[in-house]
C-alpha cells in the first residue's frame, strides 16, 4: 500500500476539491502519521503510532517562522493560496501548541495574503481541551469530520485510537453553536462478510439526524480519491453523493460535494 506522508512542515501549495489553492502547515512528525483515529481511507496510512507515544514536536515559534518565509516566497512569485491549511501526518489538534500556532498562522495572513481563509482539518477528538477549543473558534474554516449516522459504522470507518464514542463527537460539536463546516466521506466495502457502508438509507438518515441536531454552517460531501490502507473500498458515484447533498440542503443546511 502506498502512503502520502508530508515531509516536510510547509508543503505545497496544493490544489484541493475542497479548499483551493492550499498552502499546508502540517504540525505533525514529518516521517509518520500521528492521530487519534485509525480511519480506513487515509492517504496517510494506518496509524502504527499509539497517540500517548512521546514525540518531539516541531516547536510553535518555528513553525510560524517557516510559514512566514514560505508566504514571503509566494509573494514573490505571485502566487495566491485560497487557504492556510493546519493538517498533516494525522490529526493537528494534537500539538502541544495549536493555540499558538493558529495565532501566528492568522497574524501572518493578515500581512501577507489577507483574503486566504485558515484551515484546520480535525476529527473533533480533542475538543475536551479548552485550549484546543479555544483555538477553533478563531479560524475561518473549522473543517470536523463526521463520517457515519450510527456508532458500529462509526467504529468501523473512523477506528479510534482513543476512548471515543460518535455522540461524543456530536456533543463536543455542538459547542461551536454552528459555526464549524463537517466534512463526510462517502463509502462502502464489503469482504468476508463484513459490510461497512454509510450510504444506506439508516445511515444516511441517522446521519442527516446528527446534522439537523448539530446544524453546521456547511457540509462538504466526497469520495475517496486515492489508494486507501484497506484494500476494497468502493468509490461513491458524484450522482450519489449529489442526491444526499440535496438531502442536507432541503434542511436548510448549505452542501457541496466533490467526487
């Protein structure tokens, strides 16, 4: 299997279906994954690390000092990222110091590309940290993944590392009083008997539930796009995840979807 790990602190710009022109902060080991959940499709892999494993972070203050020279050098060029992604090898909530991170990562964009959004690409595992909390509630496109409407399709899709149950998550979620995007991605794999799907009509909608309950300011839907650590996973049509996406918006709730 194939896996993409980012080596390095500031990678791309890349182009994303979700974000745009996506500038990457990734606040992780750069030569392993490192998170909380155990996810199925990751690009990065399986996760071979415990998440209590010791890791020497990359220090916030050096972080925010090669984030300033990476945008100085696509000032430069004439280059215009959409977005400043905190993302990575895992889950980004997991630096010691995410607060700090995000502040230098939103001062710096106010000098240099005012208009990019800040980004962060979480699994809403760490929201029992105030400081983690408290730093998500300053960017601009807080992007928490909900994958499944029930806990077994939960448990099957996101494979936590940490003790952590799907109404967990949701409640957890309902701090940000809506002001947060959820992102889903579409599945569906069966082998041996074993089915894990969430596009069935009880998983969509129990899941449509947790979205009516949560009610996000977006939802992004997609499929996989890449090899995934588990061999076999079907990718979801753009028709299918256009008639659930019609679904979300008929609550009220704005959808896109990228297949």
């Amino acid at each position: 299997m194939s896996r993409i790990h980012f080596h390095q602190t500031i990678f791309g710009p890349i182009n994303s279906r979700r974000l745009g022109i996506s500038l990457g902060i990734n606040l992780l080991p750069t030569n392993y994954k490192l998170c909380t959940f155990n996810c199925i499709y990751c690009e990065c892999g399986w996760t071979e690390v415990e998440p209590d494993t010791e890791v020497n972070f990359v220090p916030a203050t050096e972080i925010v000092i090669q984030l300033e020279e990476r945008l100085k050098e696509l000032k430069e060029e004439g280059v215009i990222p959409n977005s400043l992604t905190l993302a990575g090898n895992g889950e980004p909530t997991v630096h010691p110091e995410f607060g700090a991170i995000v502040d230098g990562a939103i001062a710096l964009r106010d000098v240099y590309f005012p208009d990019a959004r800040i980004s962060v690409l979480s699994n809403a595992s760490k929201l029992e940290d105030p400081a983690v909390l408290k730093a998500l509630k300053k960017v601009d496109y807080n992007i928490q993944k909900i994958d499944a409407g029930t806990e077994r399709t939960f448990q099957l899709i996101n494979q936590p590392k940490v003790p952590i149950t799907l109404r967990e998550v949701v409640d957890s979620l309902k701090q940000f009083k809506g002001n947060f995007v959820v992102q889903t991605l579409f599945l569906r794999r069966e082998l041996d008997g074993v089915r894990i799907d969430n596009t069935t009509e009880e998983e969509i909608t129990s899941w449509l539930a947790l979205m009516k309950e949560i009610r996000p300011r977006r939802v992004m839907l997609y499929s996989i796009e890449r090899e995934t650590p588990l061999r076999g996973i079907e990718k979801i049509t753009k028709n299918e995840l256009a008639r659930i996406a019609a679904r979300v918006e008929k609550m009220g709730i704005c959808a896109e979807f990228f297949d």
